[in-house]
C-alpha cells in the first residue's frame, strides 16, 4: 500500500491527510459548484467554528432605547 496513494496535503494547512480523515467542503450557490476544499479534521473543526461564528445573528443592542416608539402618537405642527 502507497502513501501517496491514500494522502494528499489539506488546502488549508498543508499537511498530509489520510482519505478517511479528510473533510471536503462544498460551497454551492443555486446548484453551481463555487469553492471545494479538502481539509483535515482539524482544519474541518475551525472551518465549522468560522462558519457558525460568521452566520450567527447580531445580538440587538442590550441598551434600551430612552424614547420607546407608540404608533398611538400625535405629531401637532404649529
């Protein structure tokens, strides 16, 4: 059994990755293939902490707003 065979270097890191460790990541738009990337399980884990970390939602500000909004109220111009 090779080596080179059953290895390639992670995209990211660059080390060599046994086959049935590695993760390939595939970035999709529309059902168009856009990225791939092979990456060991390492480099796999901080793509998923990225990912989840950018996709999160903004908190909303913890600072209440002084003047609350009321669709009950009149605007008088003299």
């Amino acid at each position: 059994m090779s080596d080179n065979a059953d290895t390639e270097p992670c995209e990211w890191c660059g080390d060599a990755v046994a086959d049935p460790l590695s993760r390939t990541v595939r970035v999709t738009v529309d059902r168009s293939q856009i990225d791939s990337q092979r990456l060991c399980p390492e480099c796999f884990a901080n793509w998923i902490d990225r990912f989840e970390a950018e996709m999160k939602p903004e908190e909303p500000d913890p600072t209440p707003d002084p003047t609350p909004a009321s669709d009950d109220t009149d605007i008088i111009v003299d």
